[in-house]
C-alpha cells in the first residue's frame, strides 16, 4: 500500500526539475557557494550533478531544502 502524497511539497517534482530551477535562479557559481558540494563547483553540469545526488542522500537532501526555501518570483 502507498502512502499519500497529499503533505509532501516535492511530490510531483522531479530532481531535474528541481536542480534545473535552482541553477536558472542563482547559477553555478551561486549555488555551489550555498551548498558546497564538488559537482557544483567543480566543471558543473545537470547531468554530473543529477548522477551525484542520485548516490548522495544527504546532498539530495540539501537541495530539497534549499529549494523549499527559495521563493521563486
């Protein structure tokens, strides 16, 4: 049995929706100063970073947060 997604504000986002809205609004450069991880500062890309928070359930956590934070206009 499922549990209900009814309280869960990510619930329909993806990682690349999320991760993708995130560089569009504060950058590489930005972000990767926000949260320090190497695949944000180091040659950054959607695709290294989607397989490095994939792996990582504490940077994708991270993330999540931040983007839960960010009041996009």
């Amino acid at each position: 049995m499922s549990t209900p997604q009814s309280n869960n504000p990510l619930h329909g986002i993806t990682l690349e929706m999320i991760l993708t809205r995130l560089v569009d609004h504060y950058g590489w450069e930005r972000l990767g100063r926000k949260i320090s991880i190497n695949c944000f500062t180091n040659t950054p890309s959607i695709k290294s970073s989607l397989k490095f928070l994939r792996r990582t359930p504490w940077a994708r956590k991270k993330v999540e947060t931040l983007y839960l934070r960010t009041r996009f206009s």
